[in-house]
C-alpha cells in the first residue's frame, strides 16, 4: 500500500468513525473533500482527480448509500477547482480556504441530486439549512489542513503552487 493510499484510508476511517460526532450547529465537516481539495490545489487537478476516484471509492465502501454517491461529487467538484490552476499567478494564500466553502455547498448539492436520482428520500431542506455551517465548518479544517497537506507535498518531493500573501 502507498503512502498516499494510507492517507486516504485514514482519512475515510476518521471521517466515518470520528467526524460524525465532531458538529457545528448541526453540520459535519467533510474531511476526505478538505483534503482532496488540499491536495490538488497543491498538486493539479490530475492528482487532485485521483485522489478524488479514490477518496470517493473509499467513502463509498464505507457508506450505506449506491457506490458513486461520493465519488462522482468529489470528481466533479475537484474538476471545478482544479479549473483555478490556471489562475496560479494570482491566488492569495485564502484561496484553498474559499474553495472549499464555495465547493461544499455544491458537493452535497449534487450528491443530494445523484441521491434522488436513484430514488431514495433525500431532506433537502435539512441539507440546505446546514450548507452553510458545512461550508464553515470545512474551510476552518482547511486552515489546519492545508498547510499539514503542504508538508506532505514537500515530502513527495515535488514543488507544489506557491502561494503568496495578498498585499494591497
């Protein structure tokens, strides 16, 4: 098994054993897309698309819900952010904070979607009251996040984006 994998694995095993029991008004954060989003900010979005197949793999496998209730939300949403690679040149260390506040909201979105596409009975209006302490909860794992998941690119041995400090 890879170092990445065992990330990976840890992260869905403290998503689904300890987060559920980690709430802000109601909401739990969503460890595997901070970190995939962490990830790919740093990496691209091609590493970042890999480790969403595979972060959403393993929340599928661990969950009671259709296989690709994770997956396709985390593919899509990553392919999304990973969009912002492009604009390198003028990110502000708060972006990776942005992104996923801005990501969360819609990765619930349509895993709700893909939910009620299969036919299960999804709460809507419970998920829509709690987008937005979700999207709080999230960005304020990624402060913590992000610069552990720096570390952890430096240690791949490859340069990631570098960030720099807005200044006005």
């Amino acid at each position: 098994m890879t170092p990445w994998m065992v990330i990976l694995v840890g992260v869905a095993l403290i998503q689904h054993v300890i987060l559920p029991h980690v709430t802000f008004f109601g909401a739990h954060p969503n460890l595997m897309l901070v970190v995939i989003l962490a990830w790919g900010l740093l990496r691209g979005n091609r590493d970042g698309l890999i480790w969403a197949l595979v972060g959403g793999v393993l929340l599928d496998l661990f969950s009671l819900a259709p296989m690709g209730t994770s997956t396709l939300p985390l593919l899509i949403v990553m392919f999304l952010v990973g969009l912002l690679e492009f604009t390198a040149f003028r990110v502000v260390i708060w972006l990776p904070v942005a992104a996923v506040f801005v990501a969360t909201p819609l990765f619930q979105l349509l895993a709700l979607t893909f939910l009620k596409s299969l036919g299960w009975t999804t709460g809507w209006g419970r998920t829509l009251e709690l987008l937005v302490p979700m999207a709080t909860l999230n960005a304020l794992f990624m402060i913590i996040v992000f610069p552990l998941m720096r570390r952890v690119n430096g240690w791949a041995g490859q340069k990631g984006i570098q960030w720099r400090r807005w200044e006005t």
